[in-house]
C-alpha cells in the first residue's frame, strides 16, 4: 500500500495558496492507494477549505485531520466548527474525517488526531512563567497592551520583558476551555480508537501537533523559540507509546522536517509550510 501524506497547505494565504496548488497536481499525478492530509489546509471560515480539497483528484480513501487553523473562526465556538461543522463538510467532499472514523485496510489501520498542546515543549531557558504561555502572549508584549499588564510580575526577569511575541491561537480559537483540558478531550478519543485497534498489528497515527520534543526545530530566536510551546504535546508521544502496534506517526504544524525514532516508533514531520511544499510517499 502506498501512502500519501502532506499536511499545512495554508490555502487562505496568498503566498501559500499557488505552491498547495502546485503541490497538490504533483500529488494527483504520483498516485497511490491512500491520501492523507494532516491538518492546516485552511481557515474553516469561508470556503477556501472546500476549494483546497476539492482540487485533489485521487481514486482511493481520502483521510483528512484538522490543524489548528481550521479551528480560527470568527465566530464564537471552535468546538462547533471541529466536531460538528468540519466533519460534515468533509464527508461531502468525499473524505473521511480520521478523527471519527479509522481506516483499516487488511492489517494496516489509521488513526487521526489534532493533537494539541499543553506548554510541555516551553523553552525553559527564555524564563516565561505559564500564566503568558496560557494567554499566549510574551512578556513584552504585556507590557505594551495594558489589558495584559496583570500578567507581569516579580518572577519576569529582563530578557523575558525583551521579549515580544504572540500566539494567534489566542485571537481566532475560542475553546471555552484551558489548552490542556482540550488536549486531555482529544486524547481521550485517540485512546479509545486505539484500544479498539488492539489486533491490528501495524497503526499509523496523523496527529497534527507533534508528538516529541525529538521533531521541535533547532533554535532560530527567541520568537520561534516562544512559539515552541505550541507545536505539540509530550502527552501525545506518551500515549502513542503505550500500545506497541502503533509503528509509526506523521504529523505536521512545526513547518519543519524531521525524523526521530523514539521507542518502538517511527515519528516524522512533513515539514511542509507557507513557502514551501513537500509531500512524502511511504510504502506500507
């Protein structure tokens, strides 16, 4: 069986959308037997996500998985728009949302999840207490914006209050609840679909955020080394090593390629972003 796998099209950006255009016709000419997205194809507002999909042109199972992007809405439940809105238009399109519904072929299953985040990959060094990481602002920027300034404290040493950046999540995803309580949710139900796949001796986990600190990119500067915070879970790689017939994980969102073998698994990131378009064929 082979496998295609992309992730991050970004197809409401006008920088993004002519490369996932480009990207997409050389995957509807390689092929294959199954297709996998894994999160990020656009914001759920509007219809560039259905204009996105509707341009692959491929035979087999079609398996979609949300980013966080999808979860961007201008309106006020993101929870609404995952669990209700986005599955529902996806199965019009032809694809089948990975969260819901696991695809086994013979003795290969597949199995998608969000992911999320909880601050386990926060970079201790830049001295950030939780409290930014929470509201997904740093320092120096709650000391620009006084409805922020609350946040500041004995505890935030200089360099942290040199330090200016954000978290976009924090604007455009309205969850009515922590980051790590939605996480726990998500993987609640990814623990339920794999003990259901107890026989199945080969899964493959599509979990949007990464699963390993293995996958984080190397350090570039403060601001990417803030944004670590966000890119995944140590939760997430917890729970996808306790059940051994989970061989491998594909996951995207750090726009960074990468491979780790961590356990008895297999873990890669596309390390597809907004300039730049890969996709990966793995032979199953």
């Amino acid at each position: 069986m082979r496998l295609l796998i992309t992730s991050d099209l970004h197809y409401n950006h006008p920088v993004s959308q002519p490369l996932a255009e480009e990207l997409i016709e050389r995957m509807n000419a390689a092929g294959g037997d199954v297709l996998l997205v894994i999160g990020d194809t656009a914001v759920a507002d509007g219809d560039c996500w259905e204009q996105c999909l509707g341009r692959f042109r491929f035979d087999g199972p079609k398996l979609l998985v949300a980013g966080n992007h999808e979860l961007w809405t201008n309106g006020n439940d993101s929870l609404a728009v995952l669990m209700n809105q986005l599955p529902r238009r996806a199965a019009a399109l032809g694809w089948r949302w990975l969260a819901d519904e696991p695809l086994v072929i013979g003795d290969v299953a597949l199995v998608g999840s969000v992911g999320w985040y909880d601050y386990s990959f926060a970079q201790k060094e830049l001295g950030i207490p939780r409290r930014f990481y929470e509201n997904k602002i740093s320092p120096g920027v709650a000391q620009r914006l006084e409805k922020f300034a609350h946040l500041l404290g004995e505890d935030v040493g200089e360099r942290a209050r040199r330090l200016y950046a954000r978290w976009n999540d924090g604007v455009h995803v309205k969850l009515g609840m922590s980051d790590e309580k939605f996480l726990a949710a998500l993987l609640g139900r990814l623990e339920e679909q794999l003990a259901g796949l107890a026989r199945v001796p080969n899964v493959i986990a599509a979990v949007h955020c990464l699963p390993f600190a293995q996958l984080l990119p190397p350090s570039h500067n403060a601001q990417w080394d803030f944004a670590k915070a966000y890119l995944g879970s140590e939760k997430i790689g917890q729970l996808l090593l306790k059940y051994p017939n989970v061989k491998r994980v594909y996951c995207g969102h750090s726009h960074f390629p990468a491979r780790a073998r961590v356990g008895h698994l297999t873990a890669v990131s596309t390390g597809c972003g907004y300039r730049h378009k890969r996709f990966l064929q793995v032979e199953i």
